[in-house]
C-alpha cells in the first residue's frame, strides 16, 4: 500500500510538472507542426490532421483509414 501511494504522489508531481512545461497551441502552424511529429514528417497527412482538428476542435476524434483509390482527403461527420 506505501509502494501504491508513492507512486501515485511521483505520478502527479510528474504530471503536474509536464503541465508546467506546456503552452496552449495558437496558430494552425503550431498545431501542424504537431501533427507533423504525429505522422513522422508527412506533409499530407499533417495538413489533414490540422483541418479536421481545426473543424471539430482538440476534443474530437480523428480516424484514419485506408483509402480504396489512393487518395487522400478529410471527411468531417459532426
């Protein structure tokens, strides 16, 4: 039980640390560039990524799928 709350105490100090190294993302160039370290590097997809999260916001959800013909595009369902 000690090991479990010491690790639950090491836990939030980290995070509560990682929290203090953040900074709010403000321009579509920040957040492509997060994106861009989410696809490692790939231009396309990043740009995609970037529309959808700037279509439905940080708390939606995006799903990448196959495409039949090869083709790459953003379909945005509310």
């Amino acid at each position: 039980m000690d090991m479990k709350k010491g690790l639950n105490i090491a836990a939030s100090k980290f995070l509560d640390y990682l929290e203090s190294l953040s900074k709010p993302i403000r321009t579509r160039k920040e957040l492509m560039n997060l994106a861009m370290i989410s696809t490692n590097n790939h231009v396309e997809i990043s740009e995609l990524i970037s529309d959808a999260l700037i279509e439905l916001g940080v708390t939606g959800i995006i799903s990448i799928e196959p495409s039949p013909n090869g083709l790459n595009q953003l379909i945005v369902k509310h």
